[in-house]
C-alpha cells in the first residue's frame, strides 16, 4: 500500500534539493573562477618570462649557427647591442689553435674587452660595425702577448699565425685609459685598434676604422707575410688624439718593451714581406717603420694606396732592405719646415750589412710634401744599395728644389736609377 506524500513533506523535499543545487552551484562557480585566476596567473607568468627572455637576447649577441664543415668550427653570429664580447670571445675560443670561422652578421657589435684571436682564424664582418665602448682599449688583438690570460708570446715569427680579417667597420675611443701611464709629452700611453705581434700569414682586408687615441688603426709588429689590403683609414668625422708622429699603419719589431709594450718576448724581431695595397688613408703620419731596434725590416712594399697626413710624414721607410712603393698619391697638407712633411721619406739609420739582391724601387707615384716630396737619407755612413726612381711625379709646397732631395748629392746611394720623373713646386 503506497504511502501518501503530504504537501508539507514535499515542500521541504523541494526546498531541500534547491539548496542541494544552490550549493553546487556555488561550489562549480568557485572552482570555475579558480581556474580562470589560475589562468590568468599562468598567461602573466608566461608573458613576462616572454619579455624577459627577449630582453635578455637583446643585450648580448647571439649565435645563429655553430657547426663543423670538414673539419673547421664555424660559427654565425648577430649583434645583441650591449654586451657582445662574452659571446664572441667564447667562440673565437672555442677550437684553440685549430682555429674557427666566424660570421658577423650586419649590425652593431658592442666590446668592453679586445677580442682575443687565435691560429688559424678567420672573422668575416662585411656589414657589421664593432664599437669599443672602454676608453683606450684596441679592438682585437692576437691570443698570446705578455700579460695574456692565455699566455706569453713566443719569438720570432711564432706567436700567431694564419688569420684574416675581412670586413667591418671598426670603431675605438678618442679618450684615455687614465690607468694607464702618463707620458710626458702630455698623453696617456694609448692602444692600436686591431694588432698582431710574432706572427706569419696575417691579412686585414675590406675594413673600415673610425677614431683612435695616442695609437694606430693596424699595427703590425715582428709579422712575416701581412697583408693590409683595400682598408678604409679615412672615415668621415673619424677622430684622434694623441702625438703627432704616431702613424695609421705601423710596421714595428718586437726589440723593446719601450716600443711594442706587450710583444713579449722582446728579441727584435722585424717585420718582412708586408704588402699595403689598395687603402686610403687620411690621419696624422700614414704608413711607417719603427726606428728602434737592429734587424732591418725586409720586403715592404706599398702600392696603391691615397695618403694624406696633416702632422707627419706621408710614409716614414726607415731601415728597410728592398723596399718598392707603385702607383700611390701621398700628400702632406701641414708646412712644418722639418722632417715631418716629407712626403716620402726614405731613410737608414745605420749601415745595412748584407744587401744581397735587395733594392729600392719608387715608381709610378704622386708625392706632394713641403720641406721635401721624396728624400733619401743615410745617416752614420749607411748607403742604399740600389735606387730607381722611374715615372714619378715629386712635389713640394715650398719651392722647385724641394720635391727631391737627395742628401749629400746622392753619394749615399751605390747605384740611382733616375727615369722621367717630373718635379713641381706647386701651392
């Protein structure tokens, strides 16, 4: 017998059931805005790791690719903007000596350090622009040197060997490092934007410089076989500071630490079969050799380069065994009645023992200087051994006599070839 409901039972029975559904509802509304706060949460976590991993990347360069083709490390890289260094100083070290090939993609590197480079190393930067942002620090040096964290150099022709250089705009300081030494002729010792020092087989090549203090763009020093080929030395707005006999392009030895501060070990290794080509330059001295030291440089040659200097000499060829300069336009623009505006300026210091086949050959070129367009000099009875001076034009802003000077009446000179050359005083 079924039992009847009463009105009131199923009243409460309702009410029961509708606070049972009230409170599910309540429960399911709570979760769900649980889970939308989680959410919420998650995508904000995930969004600003976002951001702060893009910002990362931003600051430091970044390695596109790392891979080897038979057998060689190569590597490409993009400008992070801030700090570029630590990434390209870990890939240029990467291999040792077994070296590496890198890639600077275009845009703009920034350093805090010089870069440090090993044997057998090659740095494409077509496009790219690498800025030294530490007053009175170079821009890339090779591995080994005295003080190196990666250890003394080694003599003679040793140290380094087999790298080039191609491409890139490479910008330094025009201030100080005031940690440094002060000189007393008013300026702190100052840097060389990309040097090499006790080694064979070194090429710099379609590179641009901006700005230097108290020091060089290339700085060669003890090398056998360097190149310094089609190089941009005359940057618009480019500025130095610093003395005025310092030269764009030095060609020094290793005989002190007095004149190559870091090239240890110091054994008076001299630079030979160094070729110049193809460059313009525009800076206080051009191209010169160091003076100190007693081993002779040997094979210089400098061929069709634009140079023109405002406080120095045009090119400084001091004790050089077999020299050649071809097809160049040198012009010293300031009138200081000395040495310094010399256009050409040949010289030996002290008698060269042993010259062998070697001889001097000036051809082809425009020379403009003030106190002299080309002069040959010998000092403390030192004599050339072969001149020939062929299709030249030498002139001096100062009068006719000074666009060739040739000291003691050429008597320093065992043989002179002199062949249509044309002398001019012009303003």
């Amino acid at each position: 017998m079924k039992r009847l409901i009463k009105k009131k039972e199923l009243k409460s029975t309702y009410q029961e059931k509708l606070f049972q559904h009230d409170l599910y509802e309540k429960v399911r509304f709570q979760k769900k805005s649980s889970l939308t706060k989680a959410f919420i949460l998650t995508t904000f976590l995930l969004t600003f790791l976002l951001i702060a991993t893009t910002s990362k990347n931003v600051s430091a360069a970044t390695v596109e690719s790392d891979e080897t083709v038979n057998g060689v490390r190569q590597y490409v890289i993009s400008p992070g903007g801030e700090d570029d260094y630590k990434i390209i100083e870990r890939c240029l070290s990467s291999n040792g000596d077994s070296g590496v090939n890198i890639t600077l993609m275009p845009g703009t590197y920034n350093l805090i350090y010089s870069l440090k480079v090993f044997n057998n190393t090659t740095i494409t930067a077509t496009g790219a622009t690498i800025i030294q942002t530490a007053d009175g620090k170079g821009l890339l040096i090779n591995a080994r040197y005295a003080g190196s964290k990666y250890g003394e150099g080694t003599s003679g022709y040793t140290s380094c060997e087999n790298i080039t250089i191609d491409g890139g705009t490479w910008i330094g300081t025009y201030k100080p490092d005031t940690t440094k030494t002060f000189k007393d002729t008013g300026y702190y010792v100052g840097y060389s934007s990309i040097m090499f020092m006790h080694g064979k087989n070194i090429t710099v090549k379609n590179a641009s410089f901006k700005h230097n203090y108290n020091g060089h763009f290339i700085e060669f020093a003890g090398i056998n076989n360097g190149k310094i080929i089609n190089c941009n030395l005359n940057m618009s707005d480019s500025i130095y500071v610093g003395e005025p006999n310092n030269e764009a392009i030095q060609i020094d030895n290793t005989y002190a630490q007095a004149n190559s501060p870091v090239g240890s070990p110091w054994d008076d290794t001299a630079c030979q079969n160094i070729t110049i080509q193809g460059c313009n330059i525009k800076y206080v001295r051009g191209i010169g050799t160091n003076r100190i030291g007693n081993s002779p440089f040997v094979n210089i040659k400098v061929l069709y380069n634009t140079i023109v200097t405002t406080k120095g000499e045009g090119v400084n060829a001091y004790d050089i065994k077999g020299f050649t300069a071809d097809h160049n336009t040198i012009k010293v623009t300031h009138k200081k009645d000395d040495y310094t505006s010399v256009g050409l300026y040949l010289g030996l210091s002290s008698k060269m023992s042993n010259w062998g086949t070697y001889s001097t050959m000036i051809s082809n070129n425009k020379i403009t200087g003030y106190s002299a367009g080309l002069k040959i000099v010998g000092f403390n009875g030192a004599t050339f051994n072969k001149i020939t001076l062929k299709n030249n034009t030498f002139m001096s802003t100062k009068d006719l006599k000074s666009a060739l000077v040739l000291a003691y009446s050429g008597k320093q000179i065992l043989q002179l070839i002199n062949v249509n050359n044309i002398l001019k005083k012009v303003n």
